[in-house]
C-alpha cells in the first residue's frame, strides 16, 4: 500500500513537473473568412478544421497540459504543413475547388477531422448536416461548366490528329519522374478497367491495366493485387458540345501505380508517377511527391491503396 | 498473471496474422458477365475514345478490333477498312462511393456494333438487356452507324 502510495506521489510531481519544459505552444494569428465561400460553409470549416489548418488555433487548457500538449501541437504542426487556410486568397479557384472535394472525401471516409481529436472536442466533428451542406455547396462549384465555357481550346484542332509524327518524336524524349520511374508509353494499348466522369475538376479518365493486372482480375486475386500490376489512369478536359453531350479535350495527364511489394515497401507497396500535359513533363520537384499520392490513397487500404472497381472480363 | 500473458499472446497472434487475399471489388454489374447474342466482349477490345451524356447520366466507351484500333490512330476521317469492327458500349452512371465529385459505371445500357464489311457495305447491329439480345433495328440505323464510325480517337502524346 505504500508502495502505490509512493509511486502515484512520484508520478504527480513528475507531471506537474514537466508542465514546465513542455513544448513551446504554437503561434496562433487569426484567420479571416475564406473569399467566395457562403458563411455556413466556412462556419463549418473554421469550426472543425482551423485548429490544425490555420494559423488561427484556439486551444482548450486541457489541451495545454503536458504530454498531451506534445501530441496536440505536432497534430497542429503537421497539419498546418499538409493544408493551411490562411493561404486561401493566394490560391487560384481551381485549386480551392480541388481542396475543398479533397477536404469532403477526407471527411466521409472519417479521416478528418483527427478522431483522437473529436473525442476530446465533440463540438468539432461534423454533424450530418454540416456533411450535406458542404455536398450541396460543392455540386454548384464542379468545374464542368467552367470547363465548357473555355472558349475554344485547343481541343478542336488538337482532336482531329492522333499520335502524328511529332507527338511520337518527344515520346523517346519523356524525363523520368523525381523518384526515378521511367515513362511507360504504350498505356494505350492496354485493356480499359474502367472509367470516370470527375465532374469535380472537370475531367474524364480512363483508367488502364497492364496483362498482370488484366490477368489478376480474371483470376479474382486484386487484394493485394500481384507484382508487376500496372495501372495507368489518363485525364482529358471534358468539353461540352452544343447539344450538352461531354467529349474529350485537352490531355491532362497521365499518372500510374506500379506494384512491386518490395521495391516500393516504403511508398505503400507502389511506384507513384505522373506525367502532365501534352509535353508529358514529370510531375513533382522532389521524390517526395509521392506523400501527397499515398496520402489520398490512404481510405482505400484495405483494398490495396486503389481506387477503382474495375470490370470483369470473364466470358 | 497468467491472464495477461493469454490476452498477450493473443493481441501478438492477431497483430501477425498474415494478410492473405481479401474479396475482390470488381465492378461486375457494369462488365459483361454473359455473352448473351454478342460474338465477343467489347470490354476486351481497344478503347478508341469516350464519351458522357450528363442529362442521360450515361457514358460511352468506343472500342475497336486491332484493324479499328491501328486505323483510327493514323487517320481520323472515318475511313474504316474492311475488317472493321466497333462497339459503341453505354453505361448508366452512378455515384463513385469511393470519390464524391465522380461517377462510375453502373450497369450496361446497350452496345452498338458496327462492322464494316467492305468499302461501303456496314453492318450495324444493336444489342440490349442484362444478357445482351441483339434488338429491334431501329430506325436510324445509317445515322448511328454514321456516327459510329465518325468518332476521333482520344488524343494523347
């Protein structure tokens, strides 16, 4: 008994002394309303997101106690590093638009807001309502109109000529992304796995396998899905003809994931790559630029970090 | 003690276990899963291009033999070779459950074929249902095949 006694004694002292030299509390400036939001949106945003995505955090005093604090403030830390707020008016629309669909995928999936920290701050999760709110705001900003309106882009001329002889030339001239993979040029001939109308950001894609992924889904073995695996997903700029049908305008891009549970165990068992515009110039300053691949990817988990359900081709 | 060395054992065995294989999601009422009337399944031909009608909610994938397909990547003019064959496959769209600001493939609507047999002779042929049935002839027939054969193949460097 009085060892306990002694022990409990130990540990609050220790507490209590630690307050002291905890880590230095971050710096909080306030933020203004994000421009061309309505106020019940950004009530929502600052309400459950600004503690960790803006410069502006208010902090609980139990928040402040040591070791908690260590935690706390990392979460604030880390978090203002991967999306920060304050930065909204120097963002272009598009990129607010992408943010924004991000932030509501982060939210259904309940990665976001961190839920170790709306179970110390209940008022700070999202009520269904608030979920509804953003969906209904968000389908009014999809970038498919924006896209129509486009006037003429190169689309139309650029729609009347595959693969001529100059887009051949600079295939044999693609640099390899930042993390070192190399272009994979005959995408096109692959079997299609599926297709996707991102009204989001105004895109259609169509989404290739390479023959092992091809031959994996045949064989109902996706999960984890074989080395070798390939997956090329391209995007063009959706253009609305006169009579509101959408064809392909603009290339976009060209991203892949390439599997191989070994060579890639530290990117989530998959090469990231990405190779943008009609130039096909590699995506990504740093080989870094994976993290922000993994990190979207991060809900599908459980289904090997991959998106798409693809077709079955048995017959 | 000895139930905390149980309950150790256990949360040890449960953090190893082997991940092994878990159900595939495959998107099987967007693919076709019975031939039905069709000779073969398009899904496993060449995509040419795409298409979305956003007041249908449906979406479109032009698909191509190997003849189409090397065609349609050197010329755009609609001049098919004899030998040709084309699928003009439309799906009803749904919300991607994934992806909230996408729509995926839900079920097939109908296929169109267009074959063409030579010069100037095609062959247009509709199919329909969940196990495809060739269908009616409609009426428009020459435009859709027309249309069919008109369409550009996706542009990408």
């Amino acid at each position: 008994m009085k060892k306990t006694r002694l022990i409990l004694a130990l540990l609050g002292t220790g507490i209590i002394a630690i307050q002291f030299c905890g880590p230095e509390k971050p710096e909080s400036v306030p933020a203004h309303h994000l421009t061309g939001l309505p106020d019940e949106v950004n009530n929502i945003i600052r309400n459950s997101c600004f503690d960790c995505h803006s410069s502006q955090t208010t902090l609980r005093w139990y928040d402040k106690l040591s070791p908690i604090n260590q935690l706390v403030y990392s979460h604030i830390q880390k978090g203002r590093q991967a999306l920060d707020f304050s930065k909204w008016d120097s963002l272009t629309p598009a990129t607010r638009t992408g943010i924004l669909y991000y932030s509501l995928n982060k939210i259904l999936e309940g990665e976001m807001p961190l839920p170790s920290y709306t179970t110390v701050h209940p008022a700070k999760s999202l009520s269904n309502e608030d979920i509804q709110t953003l969906k209904q705001f968000l389908m009014t900003k999809t970038l498919r109109d924006a896209a129509a309106h486009t006037p003429n882009n190169k689309a139309h001329q650029q729609r009347s000529g595959f693969a001529d002889s100059t887009t051949t030339i600079f295939q044999s001239r693609v640099l390899p992304a930042p993390n070192g993979i190399e272009y994979i040029p005959d995408y096109r001939n692959w079997k299609v796995i599926s297709i996707t109308d991102r009204f989001d950001n105004g895109t259609m894609r169509i989404i290739y396998g390479n023959e092992i992924a091809v031959k994996a889904i045949l064989e109902c073995k996706t999960n984890p899905w074989p080395d070798g695996s390939i997956f090329a997903k391209a995007a063009w700029k959706q253009q609305t003809n006169a009579d509101g049908s959408i064809t392909a305008g603009d290339f976009v891009q060209v991203e892949f994931m390439i599997k191989d549970a070994h060579k890639y165990a530290t990117t989530a068992g998959w090469g990231w790559a990405r190779w943008r515009g009609p130039s096909l110039k590699p995506y990504g300053d740093k080989a870094i630029f994976t993290a922000a691949c993994i990190s979207c990817h991060t809900p599908q988990r459980d289904n090997d970090y991959v998106f798409t359900h693809p077709f079955t081709f048995k017959h | 003690m000895r139930y905390v060395i149980y309950i150790f054992m256990l949360l040890l065995m449960i953090s190893c276990r082997h991940r092994s294989q878990s159900p595939s999601v495959l998107n099987k009422t967007a693919s076709v899963t019975l031939p039905g009337d069709l000779p073969e399944n398009p899904l496993m031909l060449h995509a040419i291009t795409s298409a979305i009608y956003p007041k249908d909610s449906i979406t479109t994938v032009l698909y191509g033999n190997d003849i189409a397909y090397a065609h349609a990547a050197r010329k755009t003019d609609g001049s098919y070779p004899a030998g040709t064959v084309l699928y003009e496959v439309a799906w009803k769209q749904q919300a991607d459950e994934q992806w909230f600001g996408a729509n995926v493939p839900q079920l097939i609507k109908q296929i169109e074929r267009v074959e063409v047999v030579s010069g100037d002779t095609t062959c247009y042929t509709l199919f329909q249902g969940d196990i495809p049935r060739k269908a009616e002839h409609q009426k428009d027939d020459a435009q859709r095949t027309a249309f069919i054969l008109g369409r550009k193949m996706l542009v990408s460097p």
